[in-house]
C-alpha cells in the first residue's frame, strides 16, 4: 500500500510539472495572439513562483493543520481548476493572473507529499519513496513537449490548459480511495503494518500541532535547507522555464522540433530522482552513517553541475546531452533535500519545515527568472546566464555542510508541541 501511495504521489507531481509546462512548451503558439516579451516573460514565471513560493511555506502549515488527505484534495482541485482558466486568457495581464492562482495552488503539492512519505516510511526507505515523488516531474516534463505539440497539432493552444486540468480533477477520485493515514487505512495488511511499525511507533499520526511556526528558524538547518534549496532551485526554475524558449529563440526550433527533442533533458532528471533515492539508500544498507549516505549523493550530484557552462559552446546535439547531464544531477540533488526534513525534524513538523525549504526554492527562481529577463533584454546573451547558473549547486552544497553539521533527528522543536 506505501509504494501505490508513492505512485499516486508521483502522478500527483507529474500532473503539476504537466501544467506548469504548458506555459512555456505552448509560449510560441500563445504569443501568436498574444505578444509576450521576454521580460513579460520572465515576469509570469515570477508571478507563478512568487505565489508557489507563498504557499510553498504556509502550504506546510496547512498540511499540517488540515492533514495530508484533505489537504492535498483541497491543493490539487485548487490548482487544477487555475490551470484550466489559463485556456480564458486573452492578455498578459490575464496569463499573470492565472500563473499566480496555478503557483499558489502547486505550492502545496511537496510539502504534502514529504509529509505522506513520513508518515507512511521507514528512515530507511524515504529516499527512494521520495525518489519514485520526485519522477513525476520528470514524467510531467517528458509528456508535456510531444503532447502539446500533438495537441497543437489539432485545437487551439487553449485546449492545452483544459485538458491538463481536467486530468488534476480525475485525480482526486483516486486519492480520496487510496489515501489514508496507517493507524486508520482500511486495506492496510499485518504484513504491512510490521514492514512500518518504526513509523507507527514514532507516533506519525497525523495530529494537529500547536506552537510557534516562526520558532523553525532558531534552527541552522532549517536555514540551510532554505538557503541550499535557493540556489539548486534558482537553476532548476531557469532550465525547467527557459530551455523551450532558449531552443526557439537561439537554435531556431519549431514547436515540433521543442516536442522532439526537449523531452530528454527531463527524461535523464527522471533517472536522476531515481538514481539518488536509490544511491542514498544504498548507502544506508551497506552500513555507513545517515549523515554520509545523504552527503555524499548532495556532493555526487553538485559536482556535475558546472557542464552548463559549455551550452552555448556546443553544437545542439551536444548542448542536448549536457542539459541532460544538467538534469541528471539536479533531480538527484532535488530528491536527497526533499529527504532531509523528514531525516531532521519530527513527523509533525515535517511539512512546514519542507515548506519552508520549498519557499527558500521558489524565491531563488522568481529572483533568478528576473535577472534572465533583464540580461537577456539589455544585451547580455545566454553565455553569461548560463555561466552564473553553473556555480549555484556548488555554492549550496558547500551551504549544506555548514549549516547542517550531522543529519539526524532532532530531540524538540521549541514552540511546535514536539518532543520525542
């Protein structure tokens, strides 16, 4: 039951990485009737990523108060029914209305789905729970290039946004029959129950918390998962926003060309979720230390990183092949942060404080997506851009190891009602 829960979970990431792709996959088509500058561009995407980031932190305050299974149901009609409205569009000012309400729906999908997993997996198995998560952006990417350009191919670009809202909606049926806590599911077997009694006896029940939010940030961890999830997501935001732009404007794509070829980069950040969830679960099971395990797969992945410099140097095949590599490395950065609250901080705080990280995330893109816009604009080229973007994910690790000396749980959260 924990691995069909993770599943549902992914698809739930999927269909949100689904949306927000239709924005920019569809931007050729859209600017045909509505003219779109670069820098209004870029100001849509702060629009999403500012209200995500929003409800990023206190869409795990809302996890936490409300509880995952009707949390998550309230998050994803929310964002579904924005995403559909984007088909209504009919200026900027329009598309920047409903990038906000898509963004400050989506905020919520990951802090729930990092509480779920605490709450239905063993310390040793919520890398690669979170692992299999964090593939549905990749799937949601993957699909989203062919499949608007199919879509293209027969409506309009406003049935993009329908039909991708449509599918947020149907999902709903199944989480409402799947998803329920341990203690209380209906179809959970004893086998199962024995495979997760760590969980149970930690008391992740779900219960409401009381205390002090704001008390999270007494805690250097907290900081540093804000401040490295800032910078690894500044990069991540520009690759997931602006690769299909960089393809038509720079190398000259169609929409079929974008449909065909820039769905692998996000193929390999799929491999990438996989591969670091399951690297730093191997880790755990050859004996070394939580701290190692978790460090060594955040180190591995940094270390790739820089190749992006050399994008606007290569031909396209190659510049293909190293956003993949780019990819690659910040799906398996990506999946090891999202473990880390659940490693660090008690079950009932879990949310809010991947939230927080969440939040620190979506800020580095709207502040790095702004400063895209602009350079891109005055006369700067895609060589600078992408030279900045390659040191980010160097400069968080080196954040990480500082600021959080040992990964391990954590004894009280002042303020929250925790101890353990």
């Amino acid at each position: 039951m924990r691995w069909r829960i993770a599943s549902l979970l992914s698809l739930a990431i999927a269909i949100s990485y689904f949306d927000r792709q239709t924005l920019p996959v569809a931007i050729a088509a859209i600017t045909r009737e509505i003219p779109v500058s670069n820098t209004q561009f870029s100001q849509l995407q702060a629009a999403f990523l500012f209200a995500y980031a929003l409800m990023y932190a206190g869409g795990g305050r809302l996890i936490d108060a409300l509880g995952t299974r009707r949390g998550f149901l309230l998050i994803m009609i929310g964002w579904s029914l924005a995403c559909a409205l984007h088909g209504l569009a009919m200026s900027v000012a329009f598309l920047a209305v409903c990038r906000f309400l898509l963004g400050a729906g989506e905020g919520g999908g990951f802090p729930a789905a990092t509480k779920a997993v605490s709450e239905w997996f063993p310390v040793r198995q919520r890398s690669t729970a979170l692992g299999i998560i964090n593939a549905g952006t990749a799937v949601g990417a993957v699909v989203a290039p062919p499949l608007i350009a199919l879509i293209l191919s027969a409506l309009t670009w406003r049935w993009i946004f329908f039909i991708s809202g449509a599918a947020g909606l149907l999902w709903t049926v199944f989480w409402m029959r799947d998803f329920f806590l341990p203690r209380r599911h209906p179809r959970l077997s004893e086998k199962e129950r024995a495979e997760i009694q760590e969980v149970l006896d930690t008391g992740a029940t779900g219960e409401k918390k009381t205390g002090r939010w704001i008390s999270l940030f007494s805690y250097p961890q907290v900081w540093g998962l804000v401040i490295g999830k800032f910078l690894g997501d500044a990069g991540w935001y520009f690759y997931l926003f602006w690769l299909p732009k960089y393809l038509y404007d720079v190398r000259g794509f169609d929409t079929k060309q974008v449909g065909y070829f820039a769905w692998i980069p996000y193929a390999a950040s799929g491999i990438g979720c996989l591969v670091g969830g399951w690297f730093s679960s191997a880790l755990l099971r050859r004996g070394y230390s939580l701290n190692w395990a978790r460090k060594a797969a955040l180190g591995l992945s940094a270390s790739v990183m820089p190749v992006v410099f050399f994008v606007t140097r290569s031909p396209v095949e190659l510049a293909i092949v190293l956003f993949s590599i780019a990819f690659f490395g910040q799906q398996f950065w990506s999946t090891i942060m999202m473990t880390l609250p659940a490693d660090i901080f008690p079950s009932q705080s879990v949310a809010s404080v991947a939230g927080l990280e969440g939040f620190g995330g979506a800020i580095g893109g709207v502040v790095f997506g702004l400063v895209v816009g602009y350079l891109l604009d005055h006369g700067f080229g895609y060589g600078t851009v992408f030279t900045i973007v390659s040191t980010f994910h160097l400069l968080a690790f080196l954040t990480v190891l500082v600021t959080i000396r040992v990964v391990g749980r954590i004894d009280r959260v002042p303020g929250l009602g925790v101890n353990l």
